[in-house]
C-alpha cells in the first residue's frame, strides 16, 4: 500500500493548484515557459498530447511537472483545448506549450485532434489534472520499441487537496490495483484510460484513430482496435506512476460509496474478465 502514498515532489506541484492566473509569480511563469521550450523538438519521436477542459485549478500543476521530463528520444507536447471558457488557455499560452483548440466537444473529439497533430512514431495520453513524474513519458514508451507490443498503460495514485491519506484511502487503491490485475488478464484495454496511456500512431491510424462516436470509453475502444495488431503492456515500475486529483472519485460521495459503486459493477461483469472483448 506504501506505493500510492504520493512522494514529496508532488507537494511543491500542488502549491500551484487553485492558483488564480493573475496570482501566478511571473517568474514561475518564466521559468516554466523557459523549461517547456527546451523540450520541444523539431523531429520528435514522442508526440506528448494532453486534453483540457476548465481546468485553470490544476492544469500549471501539471504543466510544470511535465517541465522536468528527462527522455533519451526527442519529444513534443500537445495541449488540446476542448472549449475552455476560463484561463485555462492563458496558461498554456504563458507556459510555451502548443496547443489545439477543439471546438467539437468531447473527449474522443479531443483525443483524436491532438492525435493527428502528432509528429511523433508514438503518442502518450496525458490529462491536466495529473502530476507526472520526470521518467513517465520514457517509460511508457520503452515497451513498444519491442516487437509485438502496440500499447501500454500505467498505474496511478491518488492525491487529495488535503494532503491527508488515511488508511482507507489506501485500502481503496489497493483493491483497485487488484481489479486492473484481473482485468489484466484478458480485458487490458478496460484498464487504458487517457491520463496515461501509449501507443504507435501508425497503427492506430490504421482504424482512423480515436472512434469520435464514442461517447465514453474511447481511451479503452481505441486500445481494444489496437489488440488486433498487437499486445497491450501494463507499466507497473513506479518511475511511471501518475498522480491525480481525486475529486471524481470525491463525486460519488465518501469513499465506502464510491467503493461500493466499483465493487457492484465489477462484480455484474466478473465473469467476462476472462474472455476476450470483441469489437463490435
């Protein structure tokens, strides 16, 4: 359980989070920009593509932990603005990063712009409510230089706005953790969400990439097409661990529901886990 108790860089991340634009010391802003740039690559072999909607509370959070990735192939970094009506592109734009603006609204919409805008052999799905470690963006990415191996995806833990992680919290996710190693087994892509994921752009450009009809779980349809071309790897090391906000799982109310919610529509589907999904 020790592993989803978020480590101590993650705190300094979280100082950004709420954050008015206005408050924002102009030298972090500097100093992120200055960071983003230097990542940036003309030829890239990564394309990096985040999607954001209102997420002025917690995208600096995450663009300035992305400032500090270290990867031995050159990458890019994509933000797709999904119709933001807040700052949220004032701070993709103070920050040096690129960005799309999406006007068709959804996730899939967003996915797939930032998916054809991609100049990279391999795309990594990224959310701007997530902290990311500095190894992350290699990490998922060493896995589909081998043969066989077409996408991955990583663990994630949990940060609270509190910075309080009781017992039950990590009970919590450590069920979770269980879950996705059972659905490992013959339903990998159940487990592919976008706040981190990878693949290889040609083949999933091969089916048109993302399925826009899709209204939810077009981060898991797209791995199940890309099943037909190769395996899916889950990325266990803790260098490619994510952390994220836990305020979804906050709207289904105290965690013994939220538990409860998981627990019941897992249990309605348990026997499919050990069969393999068919695209329909």
């Amino acid at each position: 359980m020790l592993r989803f108790l978020p480590p101590k860089f993650i705190q300094q991340y979280q100082d950004y989070n709420y954050r008015k634009f206005e408050d924002v010391n102009p030298r972090d802003f500097d100093t992120i920009r200055q960071k983003a740039q230097a990542l940036q690559s003309d030829e890239p072999l990564i394309t990096v593509g985040l999607i954001a909607w209102n997420e002025q509370d917690y995208i600096l959070a995450t663009l300035a932990s992305l400032t500090e990735t270290e990867c031995s192939y050159p990458i890019e970094i994509i933000v797709v603005n999904n119709n933001s009506t807040d700052d949220t592109q004032k701070f993709i734009d103070r920050c040096g990063y690129k960005s799309i603006f999406e006007t068709r609204q959804g996730y899939a919409f967003a996915r797939q712009a930032g998916l054809q805008a991609a100049r990279g052999k391999y795309f990594v799905s990224g959310d701007t409510d997530t902290i990311y470690r500095k190894s992350w963006v290699e990490e998922m990415v060493k896995p589909l230089l081998k043969p066989g191996i077409v996408c991955t995806y990583s663990l994630h833990a949990f940060y609270t706005d509190e910075r309080h992680y009781p017992f039950s919290l990590l009970l919590y996710q450590q069920f979770k953790l269980y879950n996705i190693y059972l659905k490992n087994i013959k339903r990998p892509q159940l487990n592919c969400g976008g706040a981190s994921m990878a693949f290889n752009k040609e083949k999933a450009m091969i089916f048109g990439g993302y399925n826009t009809k899709v209204k939810r779980g077009s981060d898991g349809y797209i791995a199940l097409q890309l099943m037909d071309h190769g395996k899916i790897k889950i990325v266990t090391s803790s260098k490619a661990m994510i952390y994220t906000n836990m305020r979804r799982t906050k709207n289904d109310g105290r965690l013994l529901r939220a538990f409860w919610i998981r627990f019941r529509n897992n249990m309605r589907h348990f026997l499919t886990f050990f069969t393999r999904q068919k695209i329909d």
